[in-house]
C-alpha cells in the first residue's frame, strides 16, 4: 500500500498498523489523506474514519480493500463517505496512487459548494488589506444600523475566504470567524438575490449543523457584496433567534446595506493605495 | 496512470452535438416522465460502449428496459445499483439502505472501479439524486457523496455524468435554491421542459455550441 502510494510523485506516506495508532498520528501529525485497510486487529477503518471526521472532516479517505462493500458495516457510519478500491482488482496498486492523488488535488471531500470563479474570487478577496485598513469601526455602526432597521437578533459583515467566513463586524454578538462548511453564506454566496432561510430547522442543508444550533440561529437572510467584477467576496447578513420571513422591500434593503458595505471597503482600500503612491513618491 | 483513453460521446436521438469526456451535466425538469426519457437517452450506452446508473426509483428489470428503449442492446452493456425490486439480472446490484451513502458511495465506486477493467468509454447517471436528497438527514453528506464517489470518478475516467433531479420532489430544503448551488459542482446543465406528449424543450447551457434551446421529441 505504501509503496503503491510513495509511487505518486510529491507523496509521502507514513504507516500506522492500529486504529488507536491510526488516531495518534491523526491528532498528531498533518495528514492530507487517510488510506485504510477496513479490517484491523484492534477494530475497522472506518473507526480510523471516525477518527479523521473529529478532527478535520474534510481530509479525503480511501477504503482500499478485499472485503466487499457488502460485508462492511456501515450501521453507525450511514452518511460518512469514503472512496473505496477494491484491492483484489488486477490494477488496484496503480489505480490506489492516481486516486489518492486525485482526492489530494481536489479536495473531494469537501462538503460545501464552490462558485465556479473560486479562484479568480480569492484573488479578487486578497487585494484588499483587510488587516490594514481602519474598516471595522465603519462596519460596526453599520451592523447597528442594520439591525435596528430589520429588528434582528444580530447583524453581521463577513468575508468569505478559503475555508473560513471572516467576520469583520457583528451587532448582538461577538462571532469572529467561522468554518466555511458550516455557514448559510456559503449557500447564500451563489445566490443571484438575497437568500432567505425562514427557520434552519426546516431545512436539511442546515437542519443538522451543531455550529448554527449552537448559535442559536433560527432565521437568516444574506446579501451579496460582489465588486465591480462580479465576484462575491463577503456577505452581510441578518439572524434570529426565532422563526421569521422577509418582504420584498426588506430584501431589497438588506441588498442594498450589502451594496453599501462594498462601496466602503472599496473607498478605504482605494485611499489606503492613493497614500501608498504618495509615500513611494 | 490513464484510466481511459479517448473521448467524445454521441448523442443523435437527442440532436445534440457530440460531449466531449469528462463532462458532467445537471439534468432537471419537474415533469418526472420527460426527465427519465431524456436521462436515459443521455445515458444509454451505443455499442463500444458502457453504462453504469443509480436508480434510486426503479427496479433493474425496468432500468434495462428504459436503456433498452432509449438504445437496442444498451441494457446489455450495463450495470446498475437499483433501489427498487429484487436483485434480478445480470449486472443489477440492489441497495439496502439509500439513506446509507457511505455503503452506497462504496457500491457506486466498486461499480466505476469494475467498468474501468475495459477500454469501453462510461456514461454514468443518478436517476434521481432527489431522492437520495431526500432520505437523508444532513444535505452536506449529498455533497461530499457527488465529489466523493460520483464527480471524481467521471474525471478519472473521463467519463460522461448525468445527475438527475425532479424540481417537484421534497428534499427538505428549498430545491430551487440546492440546485443553483449544485450548479456549481457540474459542468453543465440541462432543464427539460415537457411541451406534449413525448416532447419537450432542453435549456442547454456548458455544452459548448449545444448551447440555447432544443426541441426534442422520442
């Protein structure tokens, strides 16, 4: 299995022969992908999975093999998705290190949607100095403003970044970033209108996410902030505690804060480059 | 290692320019009879070639026919996963659980794995990933099942993928805006509209010069 892997060029692997091993070097080390027979002596490979999902559920897994997928028990691990490769497969040494290298190239495991421009998006994202520019005082009165107006629990001005939602500017909470997977923004971000998300609880895209219950959202609506070339790079948003809709004129309002917010940014980053050629002159 | 070799797929019965490997489309109609007919005109396998199909609705017995009936001798160059039925046939392996996507991401990939022992170029399809949507508790397994075990092994193969969704099914979560995300997973898209019986309009878009709207009749 090893040498299948350390085959592929830019892979290596290290070996663990227990899943309690498995575990240790799990917490222990970086790993970018988990290869995993399914029997082991001290228990299967998919508890070397649940192990993994702990601690960073996006790192890809490859089942690979001779038990056939019908005789893995798979009772406490119904919606946990991991590759599998039949090792018995007359070309499953090769098959094992192109796919493993595959999964690492492209994150297959990741359970949230991507726009299509993402990475045209980030490098629009990355021109602003963000940690420079004296930004979070403006946000902060508006997040107020906004709140006020809606009458929400909270209000907030978030950047989407790589994996995490960056929260610049938050009124009735203290929220400072979180994980990609795990926002309404991520979703909300690929909408062309400001999307609306009545109660989560009747929604299975975010019925069962533990960070928004332990939130404490019920309700949601997000607006884009989209530069002048189109791409989305933050949202502005407003939560409940409670259940609630929102009219066309509130939507249009809260596009509208969102259309503001970019315009700031835009403004202080623009000054921000203006004193930069000032200084080099 | 090259999983596959070249690769443009046909498909005349819906008079659309030949897809090029590796192209994943989004098919979607709330008319769940136009959606199955234009599925598996996409899917169906001409000879030198194979298929391999989920069928989340339908038992095997009746994917062969539709396959069949889409091209002559296609169910013979299939293989599927039903969900419905017994497991009767050559070629037909039934699931136990849909709402189980780790046992039934591993069948879909043993299926992949088995059909890429030949040379024969592969046209995948979910009829209906709806469904499976809507057996599960938490959407986000949906995704990392389509990355996982359906998106990727159509880029290993180069395969030609067709994902299908009935806009009228519950799936617990608001289906207009799940599929404008979806969207950004595939490489294409095709909304079938039913205009009559037996016919309707495709609203093509990702697939080059197929693009705009096509009527199709079968």
């Amino acid at each position: 299995m090893a040498e299948a892997i350390r085959s592929e060029d830019g892979l290596e692997p290290t070996t663990a022969t227990t899943v309690a091993e498995a575990g240790d070097r799990i917490e222990s080390e970086a790993v970018d992908c988990v290869v995993t027979e399914y029997d082991l002596t001290d228990g299967t490979g998919l508890d070397v999975v649940g192990h993994l999902r702990d601690a960073d559920p996006h790192t890809p897994v490859v089942l690979f093999t001779g038990v056939s997928p019908s005789e893995i028990d798979t009772a406490s691990f119904e919606e946990m998705i991991v590759e599998y490769l039949n090792r018995d497969l007359p070309d499953a040494p090769d098959r094992l290190g192109f796919i493993v290298d595959d999964v690492i190239s492209h994150s297959a495991q990741v359970g949230f949607l991507v726009p299509d421009s993402e990475g045209s998006r980030l490098e629009a994202l990355a021109e602003y100095d963000v940690d420079e520019l004296p930004i979070e005082e403006s946000f902060s009165r508006l997040t107020d403003l906004i709140a006020d107006r809606f009458d929400v629990a909270v209000s907030f001005i978030g950047l989407i970044e790589k994996d995490v939602e960056n929260v610049l500017a938050c009124t009735g909470s203290d929220w400072d970033s979180i994980t990609r997977e795990d926002t309404i923004c991520t979703h909300s971000m690929l909408q062309e209108d400001v999307m609306v998300v009545e109660d989560i609880n009747e929604d299975k895209r975010f019925a069962n996410n533990d960070a928004l219950q332990n939130l404490g959202i019920v309700s949601y609506a997000g607006a884009n902030m989209t530069n002048k070339d189109g791409e989305v790079i933050g949202q502005v948003c407003v939560i409940d505690h409670e259940r609630r809709d929102y009219s066309a004129a509130e939507r249009e309002s809260l596009q509208q804060y969102a259309a503001t917010a970019m315009e700031i940014l835009e403004l202080r980053q623009s000054l921000r480059n203006a004193r930069g050629v000032e200084v080099e002159a | 290692m090259s999983l596959a070799g070249r690769q443009t797929f046909a498909v005349d019965s819906l008079a659309i320019d030949d897809i090029p490997g590796n192209t994943s489309i989004l098919l979607t109609s709330d008319d769940s009879d136009a959606l199955e007919a234009v599925f598996y005109r996409l899917v169906a396998a001409p000879e030198d070639e194979q298929s391999v199909v989920l069928a989340t609705e339908s038992s095997g017995r009746s994917t062969k026919r539709s396959l069949k009936n889409a091209i002559r001798g296609a169910d013979d160059r299939s293989t599927m996963l039903t969900c419905e039925g017994p497991d009767r046939g050559e070629g037909v392996q039934s699931v136990a659980e849909l709402g189980d996507l780790t046992r039934l991401g591993m069948d879909f990939s043993e299926l992949f794995a088995e059909a890429q022992q030949t040379e024969a170029p592969l046209r995948a399809g979910i009829l209906l990933c709806s469904t499976i949507m809507g057996e599960v508790d938490d959407t986000r397994s949906v995704y990392r099942f389509l990355n996982s075990n359906f998106l990727s092994q159509l880029r290993r193969s180069k395969a030609l993928g067709v994902c299908a969704i009935d806009m009228s099914a519950d799936i617990g979560a608001d289906i207009d805006s799940t599929v404008v995300g979806l969207e950004t997973s595939f490489s294409a898209r095709i909304d079938v509209e039913s205009t009559g019986r037996k016919q309707a309009t495709l609203d093509v878009s990702g697939l080059g010069d197929n693009d705009g709207t096509i009527e199709v009749s079968w």
